[in-house]
C-alpha cells in the first residue's frame, strides 16, 4: 500500500489476524508511549533535519511524544490534551486543510 500511495517508508501498529478475521490484538514498535517520539528523532536523524523543519500531526496523547520533535505540531480532529501542545489546529476531516496552514 505504501508504494501505491508513492511514500517512501511507514511507521504502523502490527493489527493481528486469525484466518482473515482482525483479532483486536495489536503489536508492533509504534504501540507505546514514546514510539512515536522516538521514531520522528530517528528519522530527523537519518535524514539530517532539525524539529524545525518537521511537521507532526496527531489527534490524541499518544501522540504528544511526537511534538517534542517537531516545530509544527498539528492537532487533526484531535483530544483536547493534544490542541493543549498544539500550534496548528484542524478541527475539519480534511487533511488539505493542513496545507492551508503551513
């Protein structure tokens, strides 16, 4: 799916399945409450790029780790405690609508 899209990479829970049926059961390294944090500053680093020149959008406190990385923090729909750390707040299921504010 990844390539169909044309990104280069992602980063996902692991959504277990029992004979094509979804279990509920979730895995994988993105689960807890700094995966997400932790792998922005993976990639800047990787990438050689600064919190200044990234861009973070989440909708709920699993993704606050994330915003310490990231100079703009986007709140998409989001929990209140996230608009809290937000400075870019969406409130419309529309992604464009992002770019309107960067």
């Amino acid at each position: 799916f990844m390539e169909k899209l044309g990104f280069d990479c992602e980063f996902s829970n692991i959504l277990h399945e029992k004979n094509g049926i979804l279990t509920g059961l979730v895995g994988g390294e993105m689960m807890f409450n700094n995966s997400k944090g932790e792998m922005l500053k993976r990639l800047q680093k990787l990438m050689g790029i600064t919190p200044a020149e990234t861009l973070a959008v989440g909708d709920g406190a699993n993704d606050l780790s994330m915003f310490k990385y990231a100079a703009k923090r986007v709140a998409f729909c989001a929990k209140p405690v996230l608009k809290e750390h937000a400075n870019i707040i969406i409130d419309e299921k529309d992604l464009t609508q992002i770019l309107k504010k960067i």
